[in-house]
C-alpha cells in the first residue's frame, strides 16, 4: 500500500521528452536502439520513471568544454 513517503512520478513518451527537452520521435529511436533513459512496460504502455530520466541526464552531463 502506498505511503506518503512514497513519490514515483512516472511520465509517458511526450511528458518524458517533455521533461529530457527532446521530441517524441528521437526518445523512441533511443529507446529502440538501446541508447535511452531505462523505462517500463505497463502492459502496452511504455513509462518513464523520474529517476531514470535524471539519471539518464547526469550520465550525459558535460561538466566542462574549457580548457
């Protein structure tokens, strides 16, 4: 049973781009070719969890371009 300690947001395809600043059509070409943010199936639905999408863009950080 969920508590108000737990908070998993969960986003679909366009609130996932939405959220990464991509479109729709290059999440999904991630997704299927392996490159994306790790998501769910939810019977046909495919979700994106929060977490996944921060992680996803911490791992694709660039910290610095100087020299």
């Amino acid at each position: 049973m969920p508590t108000k300690e737990m908070k998993t947001i969960a986003f679909n395809q366009k609130e996932a781009a939405l959220y990464l600043g991509i479109s729709q059509g290059l999440l999904k070409k991630k997704r299927l070719n392996g490159e994306g943010p790790s998501f769910c199936r939810v019977g046909k639905r495919v979700v994106y969890l929060q977490g996944d999408l921060d992680a996803f863009l911490e791992q694709h950080r660039i910290k610095t371009t100087g020299k």
